[in-house]
C-alpha cells in the first residue's frame, strides 16, 4: 500500500488548474481518490464513478466559542454542517452545543461529505464504527491542510445504530476532540423500525464528556505534561451533549437514549443513583436480541450504549441523577453526577419494552472459536515512553507481516494486557486499561480472562460490561485477555486499529492492518 500526501502545489500540478474550482478527473490513481483541495472556498466535485448521492452534506472545521459556563464564552474548536441534497432531517443540530450536529441517515443511502479544514492545522474526519471504503475511513495518512477539502464517498452498509465521527490526523485527534470536534451519526434501518422504540422527542442523544476550565473559563489540555500521556486526560468537570450540570426534562413514559463515551480516556460506571437497573438495548453496533438488565453499566472511551428508560411509575417533579460509582478505573474512586433527569410533564404512550429486539444477528462462531489460533496483540509499556501493540508503535503507512489480513476471512484477535508483566515504567505496577477499536467493522466479543493480579480491580467494573451484540471498541482491563471474532468484508486496503484512550493513541498505541484481497 503506498501513501502520498499531495500537496496543494502538487494537486494544482496534477489537474492543471490554477483557481477556481477544480475538477478531479476520475483516472486519478485509486490512492488520490476522494482528495481533492479546494482553491479558496470553492469546493470541487467528486469523482464522476460515484453518481449522484442520496445525500451530500458539507461539513466544516472551525475554531468558534460557546456558553459553556456561567460567565465568559469558552474557546471551542466544533463541526458545522449543511444539507446540499437529499432530506433536510439528514442533519439535526445538537442546541446550545459545541458538538458537530447529529447525522441521520438510513441503510442503504449513498453519501457524499465534503470535508474543509478551517482549523489553523491538519485534520480529517473519521466514522467511528461504520463499514466504509478505506478512502472514506479518515486514515491519518489522508489528513488535509488548512483550507483544503476532502470529499468522502460513501454508502450506508451499517445496521441501525449509534455511530460517531471525530477528527484522527496523526498526534492531533486528542486536543482536536477535546477542544470539541466530535459527533453522532445515527442509522435507521426497517428492522429498527419494525420493533416501535421510541422515537423523536423521546429518542435522545447523551454524549459524556470531561473537561477541565481554567479560572477564565477556557478548556485546559495536557496540563499536567507527562503525566496526562500516559494516563491519558482526565478532566474534573462532566459535560453532557456539550453542556455543564445537565438536567433532562422527560415526561412520564418510555425514553430511548443514546449514551456515547466521548471522553478522551476516563471510563465510566454509570448508574441511576436510587439502585432502579439499567435496560440495555443496544451496543456499538446496533440493536441486542434482548434487552439487558444490569445493575450498571461500564462505558470505555468511544463506545456507546442505548438504554430503555420508562418513567411512567415516577411522580411529576421527581429528579433522578445518572451517576459514576466508584471503580479502579483511573481516577474512578468517588461517585460524581452525570445528568439529572426531571419528571416535568404527564404523557401516557403505549410503546413497551419488547421481548425480542432483532433476530439472528449474530455470526456462527463455533467454527473460527473452534479451530483458529487468535492473532495475538499484546499491549504493553515500551521500553521507552508510551505504550505499545505488539512492541511496535505506529507508523503510517506500514502493516508488519502479523498484521496482514485477508479479504473475505473470519477471524480470531487476542488483546492482552500485559500490565505486571512489562519492565518499563508502570511495569511492575497494575498498568492502565486499553479501550481497543477496530477501524471499518463491528465485532463479537466471545471471551474474557483475567490474572489473578487483575482480579480485584477488573471485579470493579467487570458486572457492567455489555459483551453481547456487535462492537467496534472493546474495553481490555490489567492482566487481562479478551479475545474477539472478526470478518473483513468488502473493502480491502490499510485500515487502523488501536487504542481509544486518545491520548494513548496520539503517542503510537495505533497500528495498521491491511486486508488483501
Ligand atoms: Cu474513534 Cu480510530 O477512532
Ligand atoms: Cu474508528
Ligand atoms: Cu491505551
């Protein structure tokens, strides 16, 4: 697989056009397919071989501000997008947020997202979760300059669900989701539809995020050097969907939301404060075949959960706050507030929590559990500074033999959290969890173990994770080994995979695996 960063003078070169908008002639090698820059504010067609989209969406990168605390507006850096066609309902804005606005599509639609960078340096947008073309993934190596677009051409291959999308130019995505760049992309499909969730008002998005303000009240990033790369940024201030001391106004009835951890690196346990379980519903990946009771539930960087939540038996004026216990996870040892949920108005409806969710939709494992030997990636302390897979770190256009895959294969992938084992810093110690992802697939999660070394800690989280259903992160505690099961389907070329501790990633706890067809 060969990389080429094309420069704008290299591009003009390339197309022969000095100004004005410019046309990418679709004899492009397949490498420089969907780069295009724009001169100025002009934004160039894509490729002809895709036909016209069902939906074309542009969207930007800005530095603005916003009211995020009482007092002076905050700094932030967010997504702003329009509908070029298709339904207007394709984007809805999130009010009062930093966060880019809410994508709505459904399975099956043709997409086209011009991407410009207005930011003061290189980024490029990735779909967390959704099964793209390698060209649409927002590999770093295809990060764009300022001023530059990059058009994205994709079709909508995914189950209904909650997907995000978020900046991943290489060493950058961390400060760059931090200071706001970030946003759900949600996907209807007609088996969803057929079971009658709620919906509309009631089918509402939760995105947490934490976040540290200087006395002025602008975000504070990495300050506490060394120490914020290793463990990863930990802020002391809860936002959700962009805002401080989050209240919920619901009515008494049946609520969908949509919990997305879009922290860089804390991991949560959540729970409703009075003890009531949580109903899970869905994972990365779309819809669970059952809904799931748990006493709470265990949210890594990235990943999200959808919960069913019936206020109907609760008095008007009643409040309930959404709260972290206290966990081994870093920085996890005190109870703090998520959200609280206020009973405001009465509203009967008649949708109930239904037995089935969604039919047979999971793959057959018997065989690959059976008789494949996993691909093993151990995750390590390196021998310097920063964490490593398989002690490598990354690089940007290689995949090392062992991480060569091939199109159309099942297969078997090891995590193993080598903490304890390590002679680096932190070495001897327990070492820190890793939130693994996998970039262009959901996966199944078929098997965790733990050293005894990690008992204690992992005990802490381990009743709150939701291992049923499709994944695209999986959370991969001290001492532990999860094993996950995995096709590469469709699209072959140099996909990522890594940590989502952001942090962790930005300093090379990411690697490249290439599916051959
Ligand atoms: Cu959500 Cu490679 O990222
Ligand atoms: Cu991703
Ligand atoms: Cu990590």
């Amino acid at each position: 697989m060969t990389s080429k960063r094309i420069t704008r003078q290299d591009f003009i070169r390339l197309v022969g056009v000095g100004g004005g908008a410019l046309f990418l002639s679709s004899c492009l090698p397949e490498d420089l397919q969907g780069k295009v820059l724009s001169a100025g504010s002009k934004i160039a067609p894509a490729p002809q071989s895709y036909g016209a989209p069902d939906v074309e969406i542009a969207l930007k990168a800005v530095e603005g501000e916003t009211q995020i605390l009482p007092g002076k507006a905050t700094g932030v850096w967010q997504y702003l997008a329009e509908v070029l066609t298709g339904p207007a309902e394709s984007l809805k804005a999130v009010p009062g947020s930093y966060l880019g606005p809410i994508f709505n599509l459904e399975k099956g639609q043709t997409v086209r997202v011009h991407f410009t960078n207005e930011l003061r340096e290189e980024s490029i947008v990735h779909w967390h979760g959704l099964h793209v073309p390698v060209e649409a993934d927002g590999h770093p190596r295809l990060a764009i300059q300022p001023g530059e677009t990059y058009i994205y051409n994709f079709s909508v291959l995914d189950r209904a669900g909650t997907y995000w999308y978020h900046p991943h130019p290489h060493g950058r995505t961390g400060p760059q989701a931090y200071y706001g760049l970030a946003g759900l992309f949600l996907v209807k499909d007609e088996e969803e539809s057929a079971v009658g969730l709620p919906a509309g008002d009631y089918d509402l998005p939760i995105v947490i995020q934490d976040r540290r303000f200087d006395g002025d009240n602008q975000l504070i990033y990495g300050g506490r050097g060394m120490m914020d790369q290793m463990m990863g940024f930990l802020g002391n201030r809860v936002l959700v969907n962009g805002l401080a001391d989050y209240r919920l106004p619901v009515a008494t009835r049946p609520y969908r939301l949509r919990l997305l951890n879009g922290s860089n690196s804390r991991i949560y346990k959540l729970a409703w404060e009075d003890g009531t379980p949580l109903t899970v519903i869905a994972t990365d990946g779309g819809l669970l075949e059952k809904p799931l009771q748990k006493d709470y539930v265990t949210l890594a960087p990235a990943q999200r959960v959808e919960l069913w939540v019936d206020f109907s038996e609760r008095p008007l004026g009643e409040e309930l706050r959404l709260v972290n216990l206290p966990s081994a996870a870093p920085d996890g040892g005190v109870v703090f507030p998520i959200m609280t949920v206020v009973v405001e108005r009465e509203e009967s409806a008649t949708v109930h929590l239904p037995g089935q969710l969604s039919r047979h939709n999971l793959r057959d494992e018997t065989d690959a559990v059976n008789q494949r030997t996993p691909r093993e990636f151990s995750l390590a302390m390196g021998r310097g500074m920063g964490w490593t897979i398989n002690g490598r770190t990354f690089e940007m256009t290689a995949a090392a033999r062992d991480e060569i895959v091939k199109l159309g294969d099942l297969e078997v992938w090891q995590f193993s959290n080598q903490a304890g084992s390590g002679r680096g810093m932190m070495g001897g110690g327990m070492g820190l969890p890793h939130p693994m992802h996998v970039h262009g697939l959901q996966y199944q999660i078929i098997e965790r173990r733990v050293s005894s070394a990690g008992r204690s800690a992992w005990d802490t989280l381990s009743d709150g994770f939701v291992d049923e259903g499709w994944h695209d992160t999986v959370l991969v505690m001290p001492g532990e080994q999860v094993k996950v099961l995995l096709k590469f389907e469709d699209f072959s070329g140099l996909y990522l995979y890594h940590c989502h501790n952001l942090e962790h990633e930005d300093m090379g706890m990411m690697r490249n695996y290439l599916v051959e067809s």
